[in-house]
C-alpha cells in the first residue's frame, strides 16, 4: 500500500513540475513566486524520497520474511512422517495391541465362570487368541481345641495351580489345570510326600452357542465345588465335606461330551468318560476309586450330565441338578467274583445371591450295587447308598461398616452339614457309624482385593460313634 502512494505522489510531482519549468510562461512580475514553488517542490521531492527508502526498507524485511518461511516449510515437509511410515507405525500399533490379548495382561479382569469351569479357569474363553494363562493357591494353619487326643496342629501349603490354555482360532481351544499340592513330592520327617497331578486337559470346539464339543480329561459336573473350586469363591479354608466324600471332588476322567446355553437361562453339561474303580471304595465312600486320568481302565464306562436353571425374573437364583451313573467293577476280580458294580449318583443344588446375601444348599445321594461283594473284598462295610447334604448362609457387612471400601469384602458365614457314607449296609454287614457325621462351620471371609480371601473359620464334628477334633483355622487364597 505504501508503494502505490508514493507511485501516486512521485507522478504528482513530474506533472507539476514540468508544467511550472516547460508548458507555462511565466510573467517576470511573479518570479518571486516562481522561487517559492521550487523551493516547495524540492522538499516534496525530499519527502517522497525519504518514503521511498522506507518502503524500500519495509520490502526487504518482507523478503526476509517471505525466505525463512519458505525455510521452515521445506523442513517441516522433510520431517513429517511418510506414508509409508504412517503404515509402519500402524502395523506396530496393531501387532501390540494383538499381543497383549494373547497374553492376557488387561488392565482389569471381570472374573466370571464360564462353560462349567472356574472364573479363573475361564480366562481362554475371553480373548481372541493365542496363549491365556491364570491360577490359584491357598493355604493355611489349622490348630486343634478340642478332642485333641492324638492329633496335631498343622500348618499345609495345600495347593498351588496353573492354569495354561491356547485359542487356536474362534472354534478350536485347549485349556488345562496343572495342580501342585502340599509343596513338595518328597516326603519329609514330618509327613508323606504331595504331588503333581493334571485336573483337567481338554479340546473345546465351539460350534454353536447350543451344542458344543469337549474331549479329553474332563471334571465331572456334580456339584458346586467340583468344576468350580477356586479358593476366593467358597467359603472357608476347607471345601465342603459333602462335596469331598459323597462327591468325590476333584474328580475328573478321560471323555468327550457336549455341552451348551439350550436357552439365555438354561444350561447344561453331559459327557460318556471312563468311570471310577470299586478296587477303591471302602467305608470312607467311594472317594478311592478315582483314576484321575492314570492309565485308567477303560472296561467300564458311564455318563454323567447336569442343567442349571437361573430364571430372569429372580436375579441372583440357581437351581439344578446333575447325575452319574456307570458301572464301576472294570473287568476286576472281588472276593472271587466279577462284579458290575453299578454306582447311581445325583445331587440337587441351588443357590441365591442378592444385595451382599448368599444362600448355598446342595442334597446329593448315591447307591452301589453289588456292595455285599465289594466289601467282602474289602475287608470293611463298603455302603450300599450313601448320602449327605449341606446348607450355607454368608453376608457381606462390608457396605454397612465401612462403605468407602467399595471393593473390599467381609463376611461371616455358617454351614451346617450331615453326611454319611455308611447310610445303608449291605446283607450281612453292619453299618460303619464313625462315619454318620454332622459338621458345623462358622467362619470370617475377607477380600482386600476381589482375587484374594483372608479366610478364618472354626469347624466342629460330631459323630454318631466315636470322636474327631474340632479345628480353628487362618488361612488364604488367591486367583490371577
């Protein structure tokens, strides 16, 4: 703008000037005048000049200007990232990203059973694919009160578990329980050795959200306790008596099975595995004759199947029940004599959870045949029927004594128990009544973080003939 007004003015300047000194004639009266229109001339000639340095000044500093942009514009451009860098950079993103779904490390973990397995056995249902791994621990010090004769106070690293799964693709998985017990397999001053033992191995092969396929060592779907055993969701240090000696839990066996959601609210499990050996059986229950996988003889089969029900219109309730039934003699040779020794075994369950209340029942029942033959061999009253049940009731106090620890846990608990493995006799023996029991447990569970439970409980038996030693107990568990 300041050049065109001195373009402007200059132009002026010629055109006055040249009509002054060539177009006009001027009168010697006026020379006087003549004198002070050059003199006025040749300082606006002056100013213009002066004008004319500025804006040549001002146009310098513009090219200046106008060069260290340029400048900076061409490094700007050399340092901006490519295409081809943008599509590196995008494939790093995607491939760490990939990487840490398929090794399972999010920020945060909603633990929750899935397909009969424990929350943190479920871990493989969750990713996308590759590698998933989780577990669980737990031990405790246990210290006799009462009927102390004979016994001890103890103190047991009783388990430590490794869950280790592969998703091969959307439809093909493996998951498995490597489980590690009592802290060594050597056997020390103080007691017999502990073992390692694989509880489940097994292929899945998710076709369709109602019939699925499961194959390998698989745990048999009685009960609560006996697929979903993880420490952080029972109560007390030791797992119910019912499910230890009526349902024989861990109990697994090699099989194949099908399993499914028949509908949002309805599930259920069913398998044909290898069954259990009535070598083992004896008045404790039938707890012995697991084959936990171990070369095990396959001359006798059974079947086992449960269904869930948790209607919507009662949030928190399940109801079920599940069943095993196969013979169990395996080509085996009792008291001189071949035997099938069926075994018939179910359980009822159910179970309510709402606003911090926690009800627990389970009823389970089983019958042997052939026991008459079976305890001759034995050399002890193996029963005829067995049975026992339990209920449980726990209460979260937490949000009432100390709401601001939204997620912290604390809950006294009470289970009552009576079972008997001894309930019937077989013709010519007579029933084992050390092993009609009742058992009382009142206990303290506390979770300073949802994966781990500070457990306390006080268990008191009383039998129908004999005694057996109360027990306190302080122990933990986790799971990752």
């Amino acid at each position: 703008m300041t050049s065109n007004r001195f373009v402007t003015r200059n132009a002026v300047t010629i055109a006055v000037t040249m009509m002054l000194f060539v177009g006009l004639r001027i009168p010697p009266a006026r020379a006087d005048r003549l004198d002070e229109l050059e003199r006025r001339a040749q300082e606006l000639v002056e100013e213009l000049q002066t004008e004319l340095k500025a804006v040549r000044a001002e146009r310098r500093l513009l090219e200046a200007e106008r060069e260290a942009f340029e400048n900076t514009r061409a490094q700007v451009a050399e340092e901006a990232p490519s295409a081809e860098t943008d599509r590196k950079v995008n494939v790093l993103a995607e491939e760490l990203a990939r990487l840490k779904d398929e090794i399972v490390v999010p920020e945060s973990v909603e633990y929750e059973s899935e397909h009969g397995l424990g929350p943190a056995a479920s871990k493989i249902y969750r990713i996308e694919r590759g590698l998933s791994l989780g577990g669980y621990g737990e031990g405790f010090f246990s210290e006799t009160v009462s009927d102390t004769r004979g016994s001890r106070d103890t103190a047991d690293a009783l388990r430590f578990v490794l869950y280790t799964g592969y998703k091969f693709s959307d439809r093909i998985l493996f998951n498995s329980e490597i489980e590690f017990e009592h802290a060594t397999t050597s056997a020390t001053v103080t007691s017999g050795g502990g073992s390692v033992s694989v509880e489940l191995a097994y292929l899945d092969f998710l076709l369709h959200e109602k019939a699925n396929a499961r194959m390998g060592l698989v745990l048999v779907p009685l009960g609560f306790l006996n697929e979903i055993h993880e420490p952080v969701f029972f109560h007390g240090n030791q797992r119910p008596e019912v499910e230890r000696r009526i349902i024989p839990s861990t109990w697994r066996e090699i099989g194949a099975g099908v399993f499914g959601n028949l509908r949002d609210d309805l599930s259920y499990r069913a398998y044909l595995t290898t069954s259990l050996n009535a070598k083992g059986f004896s008045s404790s229950g039938i707890r012995g004759g697991r084959q936990s996988g171990n070369r095990a003889s396959a001359e006798s089969l059974a079947v086992s199947a449960r269904l869930d029900y948790e209607p919507d219109y009662v949030p928190g309730l399940l109801v079920g029940g599940s069943a095993f039934v196969g013979e169990t003699g395996q080509n085996e040779s009792f008291a001189d004599s071949e035997v099938d020794a069926l075994l018939t075994l179910w359980d009822l369950h159910a179970q309510y959870r709402v606003q911090g209340l926690e009800l627990r029942a389970l009823a389970a029942f089983g019958t042997i045949r052939d026991a008459g033959t079976l305890s001759r061999d034995a050399g002890s009253t193996v029963g005829d029927r067995q049975e026992g049940y339990y209920i449980e009731g726990a209460y979260d106090v937490m949000p009432h004594i100390l709401p601001q620890f939204d997620r912290q846990y604390l809950a006294p608990f009470v289970r009552y128990e009576h079972f008997d493995t001894n309930a019937s006799a077989p013709s010519g023996f007579a029933r084992d009544r050390t092993k009609d029991t009742e058992l009382y447990t009142l206990g303290l569970t506390y979770k300073p973080h949802p994966q781990v439970a500070i457990k306390f409980d006080y268990r008191n038996f009383e039998l129908a003939r004999s005694e057996r030693t109360d027990e306190v107990s302080l122990g933990a568990g986790f799971v990752f």
